[in-house]
C-alpha cells in the first residue's frame, strides 16, 4: 500500500539548541495522530538518537517532519539528511555492539528497534540521508 | 427478493422490506441513460452508501456473504425480468440493457463484499483488543506483591501490554516485587525467552525486582537447551514459592495461629 | 545562566532534573557534582528523573558519568523516579545504565542507600560481629 504525506515540517538542526526544537516539534505531531504515551517515547527518544548523530557526525543538516498515512494507519516519518563524511560501512554500524567503550557510537541499531521503519542512505564523502516511519499503533 | 436466503431468524420481513425499497428508490432516482454504462459515476455514492450500510450492518448480524451477495444479486434477478417483460419485441435492445443493467449490479455487489469484510475485519480488532485486555491481568496479591500469570503465548505486542500495565501498576501501588507466572505459556523459545528478559530489565530500572515462577520442567530443558541464560533472574518452580520468596525478601512470615490465644491480627 | 541545583540531605546529595539537558548544562552539572560530593563528603547522589519523559544515549551519558565519578569518590548513584515509557524505551534502546541503582522514588532510594552504605561512624563503634551493619 502506498504511504500518502499528509502534512510537513522542515527544520534545520545546526547546532544544541536546535535539538530541543526538533523534539518538540515531533512530539506535537505525535500528539496529533493520537499516538499513545509510549510509542510517543519511542519515536522521540529515536528522533533524539538520530538527530544528534547527525549534529556530531554529520555536522548537522535538514530535518522533515511529516504526518502519512498508509491505509487507515497515520504515522510520523522523519528525515535526517546531512552533507558530512558519510558511513563507510553501514552495515557494521547496523550491528549490536559495533561501538563498545565509553561513547555508545552510533546508536543506529537502538534507533531502529524503536521504529517501525527505518532506512539509511550513506557513501563515504557523499553524506547520510536516514528516514524512519512509526506508526500510531505501530 | 430470493427465498432461499431469507435469513427469518435475523430479519424480520417488513425490516427486509424496508431495506430492498429503499434501496430501489435511491438507486431508480440515481439512474439514468448515461450513468448506466458508469460504474464510477458519482451518482451513484448514495446507492453505494447505502449498499455499504446495508453490508456492514448484515456483517454485525450474522449475515453469510453469500446471503448478503445474494440479497443485492437478486435486485438484478428482478431488474432482468421487468427488462425482459418491457422490451420483448427488441431482442437486440433487450440484450443490450441486460449488460449494462449487469455490469453494474456485479459491481455494486463487489462493494457489498468490500464492506462486508472490513465489517468482519473491525470485529477481528476489537476482539484482539479486548483478548490482549483481559490476558494480561496484574494482581495485588499483598502490599508491595504484584503477580502476573500471563495465559497463552508471548509475542512483541502482549508483552508490551504486559510490560506497560506491570510498571504502571508498579507506579501506582508502590510495589517493589512482581511475580511473572509462566506456567500458562505453552513453549518458550528464544524470543519469548527475550521478551521476558525485557520485560525484568524494565521492572529493575524502576527499581522493582521481578521473580519468574510457573517454570514445567519442559521449558526448563529448552531454556538449557536453547542457551538462554536467565542466571541473574529469581525463578521458581510455582507461584506459592515464588510468594514464599517474595515474604522471605519482604521480611514478612507467614504463621499458623494458635489454639486458645486470640491473635490482633 | 542557569545550573541545575543540586541539595544537600544529610549524607546525600539530591539532584532533579525538569528540563531538557544540552551540553553546556550536562557538562556544569556534572562538575558541580563531583565538587559537591568532594567538599561534603556525601556517600551519595540522588538524582530524580520523574519528570523526564525521554532519556537518550546523551542522557544516558551523563547519568553514567556521575556515577562513575561519583564511585571513585566513594558515593553511590541512584536513579529514581523513572517513568514506565521511559524504562520501556530504554530496554528497546539496549541502554545499559552501569553502576547506577535505581528505586521509585527519593524515599525508597534512600532507604536502598541505608542498606549499601557503611557510614564512617558506624565503623569507629564496631564491636560486635555484624559486619555490614546499616544505619537501622
């Protein structure tokens, strides 16, 4: 079934503050589709992980925001895209435990068990577009 | 309309009456020489709607599909007989009409099936919901004792509910022990296994303990087997030593009363 | 500017936190604190997590860090008031919060500390066989 866009929000996350903003913004879309307390968490906790990889990694880019639907199910997708040095090796990053010591690296497998969805897009040199989906009652 | 599928049982006559007249008259005010050949003509939403109506309130009754599809088929049946009567003479005509008039009942018929089963699919949902509420009970068996005998298998969404009302629960009572019974899960495999795991994990982070009780000595030789470590969890064969250990770390006893003394209890 | 205060209750420091902690604030509170337990002495770090609704790797962080810092100055760390969509989350995240206790709320946290902690008195007046006592 197709995923339709029902609604949007762009926002630029270039530096700490704007991490708060984005949160908040995701949460008020949430809250929208009347997605329940704790797949809210969920969903805000991921935008969160996700949000400041691309602050720390990927020097911070565009953010979207926005309401689907798929069927008779509403969701929220979210879209991280930055112009940084890109993950050469994605699918060592997508292992539990690919980073062990002190900083938790990515959080990628974390963000994706989260989700309902989850895609990344990412070349070394060319940037790192991730997209996600969490559904209502996902 | 057809005989065969007069369900007396579920509707009375005069309802079924009131049903096929008004669906006639929609459809007779909706028709007309260009929008016969036009299933997807908006003319029709209201015949539609009201087909759908028809549908999903048949779907609640009790209603076959087949009776249902019959039931719209057997306007065609009729419609076909007064074209036969009214255009006699003109075969060619006649067969003309047929088709149009057939084509479009066949999909007006579709739509009953449509909606018939999604009627059938909200009934499914609701059930699963209330299935999932009153599976997952969280007990109070004693101040600060929770138990949860979880009946039936264990997968991502039960435990989720089952996760969400033990710590609620947790919140609420002030609890710091809950008793996961077990003993109602059929198999446990690696999965369940893991969903259960979380399931303590999150209990510790809000700083409650859990105790896995219910274990049969078949699931305990699959646990083995399967190399699932459970090491840092309490387990107990059954719910009464699980309560005895929950006492035991509550330091609380349980005594048998005395003959003649009268105990202020 | 502001800093999130930080108590003193007897042996234990209390932290609790109500807003969303970026980096500056993360990084003040966690030097405030290992100068608070240096100068106090505290044997401990309460820090109230019951309005925070998202805890995040970064969150994670710092909690782990006060812990650890705190330990090497011979104090405990514990987490309360932690909201049930919050522990649910970070089960799902695979967040381990290391060395840290945790408890409902301030007043079961600090009878948990009660029992984990050997205060410096109660050494002196050691006599008797018990080994662990806790403060009764």
């Amino acid at each position: 079934m197709t995923i339709l866009p029902l609604a949007k929000d762009a926002i630029k996350v270039y530096k700490e503050q704007d991490v708060i903003l984005f949160r908040n913004r995701v949460k008020e879309h949430a809250v929208k589709i009347k997605m329940g307390l704790v797949n809210q968490t969920k969903l805000i906790t991921a935008a969160s992980e996700l949000v400041r990889n691309m602050l720390r990694y990927g020097g911070g880019g565009d953010t979207l925001i926005e309401i689907v639907s798929r069927g008779r199910d509403n969701g929220i997708r979210l879209t991280f895209k930055d112009q940084g040095p890109g993950i050469p090796d994605i699918a060592k990053a997508m292992l539990d435990g690919f980073s062990t010591g002190k900083s938790l690296g990515l959080g990628l497998p974390g963000a994706k068990r989260l989700v309902n969805e989850f895609n990344i897009k990412s070349e070394a040199g060319a940037g790192t577009t991730v997209t996600v989906i969490k559904w209502a009652n996902g | 309309m057809t005989n065969a599928f007069l369900r007396e049982d579920l509707m009375s006559n005069e309802e079924l009456r009131a049903q096929s007249e008004e669906l006639v008259e929609t459809l007779v005010n909706a028709l007309n020489e260009e929008n016969i050949s036009d299933v997807e003509s908006p003319d029709f939403d209201e015949v539609v709607e009201i087909l759908s109506g028809i549908s999903i309130s048949r779907a609640r009754q009790g209603f076959s599909p087949r009776e249902t599809g019959a039931f719209v088929l057997s306007l065609k049946h009729a419609l076909i007989e007064v074209l036969e009567r009214e255009l006699k003479s003109d075969l060619a005509k006649l067969y003309e009409e047929t088709l149009k008039v057939n084509r479009l009942i066949d999909s007006f018929s579709i739509t009953t099936f449509e909606t018939f089963i999604k009627g059938r699919e909200e009934v499914i949902l609701r059930q699963t919901d209330e299935i999932a509420e009153i599976s997952t009970p969280v007990i109070r068996v004693w101040d600060g004792i929770l138990a949860l005998p979880i009946i039936g298998t264990l997968d991502s969404s039960r435990t989720q509910i089952v996760m969400e009302n033990l710590l609620q629960e947790i919140v609420d009572t002030g609890s710091s022990l809950a008793i996961l019974d077990i003993s109602g899960v059929p198999a446990v495999d690696s999965l369940v296994a893991q969903h259960l795991i979380k399931t303590v994990s999150a209990t510790r982070l809000m700083g409650a303990e859990c105790i896995i009780s219910g274990i049969r000595p078949e699931i305990a030789q699959t646990i083995v087997h399967l190399g699932i470590d459970l090491s840092n969890i309490v387990t107990k064969a059954s719910l009464a030593h699980a309560l005895k250990f929950a006492f035991n770390t509550l330091r609380l006893e349980v005594r048998k009363k005395s003959g003649t003394v009268i105990d202020k209890n | 500017m502001d800093r999130i205060p930080i108590l003193k209750m007897g042996h234990f420091l209390l932290v609790t936190i109500q807003v969303d902690l970026y980096d500056r604030l993360a990084m003040d509170l966690e030097a405030d604190l290992v100068k608070m337990v240096s100068t106090t002495g505290a044997r401990a770090v309460l820090i109230d997590i019951s309005a925070v609704s998202i805890v995040d790797s970064f969150m994670g962080r710092i909690i782990g860090n006060i812990a650890s810092m705190s330990k090497l100055l011979d104090a405990e760390t514990v987490v309360v008031g932690m909201q049930p969509a919050v522990a649910i989350t970070l089960v799902e995240l695979g967040l381990e919060l290391p060395g840290v206790h945790t408890a409902l709320n301030v007043e079961r946290g600090m009878e948990l500390l009660q029992g984990l902690i050997v205060f410096d008195n109660d050494i002196d007046e050691q006599d008797d066989e018990d080994d662990h006592t806790a403060l009764s």
